[in-house]
C-alpha cells in the first residue's frame, strides 16, 4: 500500500488522477464488482473507507492549490 500522508508533494496532475482514481473505485465498491488491483495500481491495498478518507484529503489538498 502506498503512503499518501505528504499530498502536498504530489503534482497537481497527479493529485487530480489520483481523485478520479479514489472516484471510480468508489463507485465500483457501492455496485460491488471491485476487483483485486494489481500491486503496481496506486489504491491497492485500499479498501472502502480508506478511500473515502484519502479522497477527502485529496479534495482539501486541491483547494489548498486552486
């Protein structure tokens, strides 16, 4: 699992693939057909709430940017 305690170090390019990546996984636990990701995926390891979690972090962290 990825550490993601420093968002502020990450591109803002990156922060934003990463909310759209917090996004679709999101959306594939409420349908229930979330899959294993592969280790290389940047939320493997990540389950429902650790997601919803980060994505708050990472919404705050852009409005700290824009």
């Amino acid at each position: 699992m990825k550490d993601y305690s420093d968002l502020s170090a990450l591109t803002d390019k990156k922060l934003r693939t990463l909310r759209n990546n917090i996004n679709n996984r999101l959306e594939a636990f409420k349908k229930g057909g979330e899959k294993n990701l592969p280790p290389s995926h940047m939320l493997h390891g990540f389950d429902d709430k650790m997601c919803s979690e980060l994505l708050k972090k990472v919404q705050a962290e852009l409005k700290k940017r824009f």
